[in-house]
C-alpha cells in the first residue's frame, strides 16, 4: 500500500470509533444497552473492512463474521443479559487475541473499548453495582487499561507496528 493511501487503513477503525460515540451518545438511557450492542455490531463490520483493505478478505473470514454477527443479534434480541453475556465474551475474544497474535489493527483496540462500554451499560440496567471498585465503569477501566496496556506491549514485542507505515506485519 504506498504511503498516499495510509488513511484507508485507519478509515474502517474511525468509522466505527466515531460512529459508535454518536450512537452512544444520543441514545436514551433507556436504550444504552441496546445502542451500544448495535455499535459493537457496527465494529464487528467495520473490522472486517479493516481487515479487507490491510490485505484482502479470506474465504475463512466468511464464517468467524457470520457467526459474531448472529451471535451478536442474538444477544440483542435476549435484552440486557444477552448483551452482559455478550460483552464478556467479545472482551474475553479479543482479549485472548489480541495478547497473543499482537493488536496491529485499530479496531484491536476499538473493540475492546465497546464490548467494555457494553459491559457497564449492561450492568447498570441490570442493577449489577456496588460500592468501591464495583461501581458501574471503576470495574471496567480498571480491566479495560490493564489489557490495552498488555496489548501495546505485546504488540510492541512481535514487532508489528508496521502497518502505521504501510509496511506489512
């Protein structure tokens, strides 16, 4: 990719950075979990664009999407504990990922971000809070920076940081 042509790379990750604010940020309170669930979605498809203009689509993508998809929806449609579910298991997956393959991408750390965001929102509408580190957001910054944290470093240490040059990974 010549170097004219970087911020294609980084058009599918501020899409979904920027347009998962905007969805969050004006959706009612009584609609956050939902919201944030269809901005977890919008990431899921913005990744898979990323990932179509950093080096092509493979056939094997085809399936892992389709299923994050109608995993995705189908924790929608099962409300606030479907989306709590959910947001555990998309950070737990990217996660595991993103420490041991290395987070090139900018959505490697966009996503964890939201599936975080969704974790909280769930919480709050299921009345899951305490006090100290168990109020709603304490308990996942206190993960989520922890874990992008480990994923800089571990990225650093594959040394897989071309792709901010265009370079190939």
């Amino acid at each position: 990719m010549r170097a004219e042509h970087l911020w294609m790379r980084y058009l599918p990750g501020a899409v979904a950075a920027g347009g998962s604010l905007a969805l969050i940020g004006i959706a009612p309170k009584h609609r956050k979990v939902l919201i944030t669930g269809i901005a977890t979605l919008l990431g899921l498809v913005c990744m898979e664009a990323e990932y179509w203009v950093a080096h092509g689509f493979p056939a094997s993508e085809v399936s892992f999407f389709a299923v994050a998809v109608l995993v995705t929806l189908a924790a929608l449609f099962a409300g606030d504990r479907g989306c709590l579910l959910l947001s555990v298991a998309g950070f737990a997956f990217f996660t595991y990922v993103n420490l041991r393959y290395g987070a090139p991408y900018l959505l490697d750390y966009v996503m964890p971000a939201l599936y975080v965001s969704l974790m909280g929102y769930s919480r709050r509408a299921l009345n899951w809070s305490g006090g100290g580190l168990l109020l709603i957001g304490r308990l996942e910054l206190a993960v989520l920076i922890p874990v992008l944290a480990l994923m800089l470093l571990r990225t650093t240490t594959l040394a897989k940081w071309g792709w901010i040059s265009g370079k190939s990974w």
